[in-house]
C-alpha cells in the first residue's frame, strides 16, 4: 500500500470518529484510540503495519515534550509550586509505589513492576483538561489541583524516561569495550552540550533565521531543532523525548517561544493524532475477548486505587468531600504517556510485551471509563453530598441592608468594595465556604455563606428589605435559577445582573432580568474609546460613537433575543444592524459642521 493510500485511510479514520467522539463528550483521544481500533489488525484491517508507524509517530510525542518544555518557565512553576510539587509528588510517588509493591507481590521483576506502577499512575493530560474545560471546571479548587498534579506527571515522564536505559537493554548495541563509566561521561557530554549550545548557539541562529522573514523557513529550523536534539541525546541511549523537552525549557524563557510554538503545534497535533491512532491499532482486543474478567478487574483495581489516592490528597488540602471526590474522579484513569513509557520499555527488555500489551489496553478502558464515572457523580453523587453537607446559612444581619450582592468573585467583589468605601450597607453571599472563610480572615464579616437561589436563605438575608440586587455569580446555571427566585419572590428588588456571554445574556433575559452587564463588553468598549482618541477622534466623538454602539448593541440583544435558536435568523439580523449602524455614523458625518 502506497504512503498517499495510508495517508487517506489515517485522515478519513480520524475525520470520522474524532469529532463523533468529541460530540459524546468522550474526548479526542479516545477517538483516536478508535479509529486505530477498526482500521487495524483487530478491525476491519484497512492498515497491518502497525509497529512502522508506531515507530514514525512517535516524533509526535517528542514534539509534545517539546511544547511542555517550552511551557515550564521558572515564574510559573513558582506560582504552581504548592499543586504541582507537593500534590503531584505526593500523588506519583503514592500511586506508583502502590502499584509496584502490587505488581511485585504478583511475581514481576522489581524493575518491571517498578515502570508499570509509576507509568499506571501517570493521567492522560490532553483527556482529563478536556473533560475540566468543558465543564468549566479549571478555575474551580478541584480544577486547579488537577492541573497541577497533571504538570507534574508531564515533568515525572522525562526521568522515567531517562532510567528507562538504566533498567533494561539499549536497543542498539553500545560501542565495543564501552565501559558504564564511559557511558556516563559520554551521558553528561551529550546533555551539557544541548545546555550550552541551547543557551549560546540556538538563540543567535533563530535570530538569523528570523531575520530573513521566511516563514517556511523558521518552521523548518524549529523542527530541525527539536528533531536534531533528540536524535543527539538517543546517540547515548536516552529518550528523544527527554532531549526535546531540553531544548524546550532551554528556549522557554527566548523571544521565540510563542513562533515556535505555534509553528510546531500544527505537527505535533497531526502527528500525536497518528501516534493514538497506532496505538488504537496495537490494542490487542484479544486479551479482552480470551480474559475479560482479568481486564476488567485490572481496569477497576487501577481506577479504584488511583482515586483512593487523590480523594485522601483532596481531603487533606481541601478540608471538604466534594472537591476531593472530583479531583479522584476526573484523573483516576491512566494516561497517554503510558503507550510511550511502556512501549520504551519493551524495546529497552524492561517488560514484556505480552504484559504491555495487557497495560495499553487497561489504560485505554480507564480512559473510556472516566467520562462515565464523572457523568454519576454530577447526576447522583454530587447533589447528595450538597443535600449532606451543606452547612446551615449563616446569614443573620442585624439591620435592613439596601443591596444584596451574589457572588463574591471578581465581578462582585469590586461592587463590594466601592459600597464599602462610600458606606451603603449591603449583604454578601457565596456558595464557597473556603472562599468565605478565607476572606473573613481579612475582616470582610459582611460576607455570607449560602446558596442565593434558595429562597429560605433569601428571606433570611432581608431580601423583601432591599431594593438592590447584584447577580455576579459565575456559574451560568445557578445564576439563572436565582434570577428566576428573585424575580418570582421579590419583584420589587432591581436586579443588576452580570452575564458571562450573550447566551447567558439571553437566559437572563428569559428569566426577567432587564438591566446586564456582559462581562467584557464594557471594558471592550472603554478600550475601543481609548483606540478611537489614538486614531484622532476627539474625546466629544470617541465618547459618543462609543455610547451609540453600544445602545445598538443593547437594541441587539433584546431584539435577537426571540429567535436566538435560529442561526439563520441571526446572522441576517446582525448583518442588518452593522449596515444600519454605518448608515448612522455616515449620516453624522455628513451632517457635522464644517
């Protein structure tokens, strides 16, 4: 089969079940991982040469390692140091060290045992920030945690990497009569070479590159850097990973990493797509069909330990049960990282192949279980833990408060801050008692704990007293559902409500909310006044084509706000309103005074 014939099968493969899957909310890389699954030896056999391009792909994950690099500067580790090093450290050395003393009691070798644990405990980053991203979930406590332990993994995969050699057999055959000694210094050279040549060479070379203003031509100089460093540092038996993820922290801090970045991203993608689907090809399904039981003890034991872990984390830093439980849940499943680790480590005889075999697919039914395990626990799990441990409010004001602010994040606690400064009373709520308690440290005893769409709360906090109400929480569907109860229960109350984008604007509106401040459009429009003055418009005309936009933008709003289920609908309306507004600008001008 010729390359253009395997490169339209790949294509086609990934075309159709990537988006598919993505729709089903579970991820591209399982997508990946099932398209290799019907177009290989274990489907409808379309592709049999699995292990070339096992072997090509893998330049896909040195590319990855790559852009990690270039993402790890010192300032933002520093910031991530708590999440990253105490939680991550924690979770690999916990989770890795349980999973070896259980594979060694099984009978593997210690070393064996000792990869197939630290690589079991590695979690799919692409796959686990995906899932949190579509929950809009990354900014939460459990976010943020998870995303520091994921950084870590990505960190504990070069070192796993490197003792890879030091384990097993290299591949290729070492130079007759070389010593271990020898090989070390020959290790140390080789790495102090990338450093330095990284820091005194690289950098002036990108530069000339640069200078000649071709761009083909500094994409094809970033792949020869990634490609050469990595195939420098696996002269002396380490990972080709390990060296472009070198030469990426060595340019992380250069004027080039977001050129080179964004020159590579194309690659890597494509490439790390054809990796999954190969190693979708090499899911040897007859394991699953000859041992099910085996494989799905394996699956559980894994997902079930890894979570154990993580949830014992969680609770000791969050100090709550509902943050732990969806940390343990959305990274207990194995990772990419694994197909790398444990493909290494066959080549270097450091395991089997049968036994990798059986971990590949283990991982990659962890990956398919997690998005259904996440899918329980916000339907069943999380609303009875609220039901149990939500604490009594403890809204108990001792005078009649003018305005009630929901929620105390950035929107809120700006609000919060001019009242306080011009002394109008008012009553703070939020849902997060951590949040709460922390800002109580600093004297702020105005704030309250609860959930502001419960109406008992609402009457305890004297809502039938005030004549304001500031909705600024961020989360769309508990704004909204407080919209509703506050519109129903106290019609008196003005509502200002701050909305995250024009749909959330939309459900507002739906729920009676006349007066709402899109999150971003009033600071893009103070920006655009500014851009208007350095254009040469006076204050007077910035100012005012400024408030007339946004009056048409408002008249906008309300009027699409009926057929915002018809795209088409929409998109001849909005072209009509841009041509009205230009009339409009065009009319003043030709009306202004000479």
């Amino acid at each position: 089969m010729s390359f253009l014939h395997q490169a339209l099968i790949f294509l086609s493969a990934a075309v159709v079940f990537v988006p598919l899957f993505k729709r089903l909310g579970l991820g591209s890389v399982l997508g990946y991982l099932a398209a290799g699954l019907v177009i290989g030896p274990w489907g409808i056999k379309l592709v049999s040469d699995v292990e070339s391009i096992l072997h090509f792909s893998e330049l896909g994950v040195v590319l990855l390692l790559f852009l990690i690099g270039l993402e790890l500067r010192p300032a933002r580790l520093w910031e991530l140091r708590r999440s990253v090093f105490g939680l991550g450290g924690a979770q690999v050395v916990g989770t890795g060290a349980l999973l070896a003393a259980v594979g060694w009691g099984l009978g593997l070798p210690l070393p064996t045992a000792l990869i197939a644990g630290l690589g079991l405990s590695l979690s799919s980053t692409a796959f686990a920030l995906q899932l949190l991203a579509e929950k809009n979930e990354l900014t939460t406590d459990h976010g943020q945690a998870a995303f520091g332990i994921l950084l870590f993994q990505d960190l504990a995969v070069i070192p796993l990497l490197a003792l890879l050699p030091f384990l097993g057999e290299s591949p290729e055959p070492r130079a007759p009569g070389a010593s271990g000694w020898l090989h070390v210094v020959q290790v140390v050279g080789v790495l102090a070479t990338v450093v330095l040549g990284g820091r005194y060479v690289l950098r002036p070379v990108l530069r000339r590159v640069a200078a000649t203003h071709t761009q083909e031509l500094f994409t094809a100089t970033a792949l020869l850097v990634v490609v050469g460093t990595a195939l420098l540092v696996s002269q002396v038996g380490l990972s080709m990973a390990l060296g472009a993820f070198l030469a990426g922290v060595l340019l992380a801090d250069s004027e080039f990493r977001h050129e080179l970045e964004a020159d590579i991203e194309p690659f890597k993608g494509l490439l790390l797509g054809l990796f999954f689907i190969a190693v979708g090809m090499s899911v040897n399904l007859g394991l699953l069909v000859r041992s099910p039981l085996l494989v799905g003890g394996l699956v559980l034991g894994l997902v079930l330990l890894k979570a154990l872990v993580l949830f014992a984390l969680g609770r000791r830093v969050f100090h709550d049960t509902s943050p732990a439980l969806s940390l343990a849940i959305c990274i207990s499943q194995g990772g990419e990282f694994a197909f790398v680790l444990f493909s290494l480590a066959v080549g270097f005889q450091v395991m089997e192949r049968e036994l990798a075999d059986l971990l590949v697919v283990v991982v990659s039914l962890s990956m398919a279980v997690t998005p259904v395990l996440l899918m329980l626990h916000d339907k069943v799990l999380r609303p009875r833990l609220r039901r149990a441990n939500t604490r009594a409010f403890d809204v108990s004001p001792e005078e009649d408060q003018p305005v009630i602010i929901a929620g105390l994040g950035r929107v809120g606690q700006v609000v919060a801050r001019v009242l306080r400064a011009r002394r109008i009373g008012f009553t703070a709520l939020d849902i997060d008692a951590q949040h709460i308690d922390f800002l109580k440290k600093f004297g702020n005893t105005f704030i309250h704990y609860g959930d502001a769409s419960r109406l008992d709360l609402l009457r305890a906090a004297r809502a039938h007293k005030a004549r304001v109400f500031v909705l600024a929480i961020d989360d769309v569907e508990a704004s909204v559902r407080t919209a509703e109860t506050v519109r129903q229960h106290f019609p008196h109350l003005f509502i200002f409500a701050r909305a995250r984008n024009r749909q959330h604007a939309y459900r507002l509106l739906g729920a009676g909310v006349t007066h709402i401040m899109r999150e971003t459009f009033a600071g893009s429009l103070e920006m655009t006044e500014d851009v208007l003055q350095a254009l040469g418009l006076s204050f007077s005309q910035s100012k005012d084509t400024v408030e007339r936009f946004r009056a048409h933008d408002e008249e906008l709003l309300r009027s699409t706000y009926e057929h915002q289920g018809d795209d088409k609908k929409l998109a001849a309306m909005a072209a009509q309103a841009r041509k009205e507004l230009e009339q409009l600008f065009a009319k003043d001008e030709q009306e202004k005074p000479v």
